[in-house]
C-alpha cells in the first residue's frame, strides 16, 4: 500500500493537468515524488527533495511564453 503526505494547505501547486486532483508527496524509501494521488501514470517528479516547483511547472495547462500578450495585441 501506498502512503501519501499531504502538502500543506498554504502552500501553492498547481492541480494534477489528467485530472484536477491536489498533489500529494510520496515517500520512497528516503526519497520523495510529488504526483497525484489517483494515478501512477499521470506527472510525478523524480524521486529526491520534495520538488513542488517541477511539478507546477509540468502542470501548467496554460500555453508557454508570450502567448498573452500576443493575445492582448490583437485585442486591443
Ligand atoms: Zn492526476
């Protein structure tokens, strides 16, 4: 059985992008993954430091660089 941590309520992660859900941390041995709670095969970071910062990163559904203010030009 798998035993998950929760992340502290104050602290900023962005949903799992497959489903929604809150991250959690696992512990493998001495090591530590972010993922999501549902799914082994949805993004979970590499086992080390609790890396909350990659997981956000590879979550992030919004389109990458400079996508906003492009839109922003043609709108105005
Ligand atoms: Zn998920």
């Amino acid at each position: 059985m798998e035993k998950f941590i929760a992340i502290q309520p104050n602290i900023f992660c962005e949903p799992c992008k497959e489903c929604g859900e809150r991250p959690v941390i696992a512990q493998v041995k001495s090591k530590f993954i972010v993922r999501c709670p549902k799914s082994k095969s949805h993004y979970q970071t590499k086992p080390g430091l609790v890396d909350i910062k990659d997981w956000n990163i590879k979550n992030k559904v919004h389109a990458p660089l400079g996508n906003k203010e492009t839109s922003k030009k043609k709108a105005s």
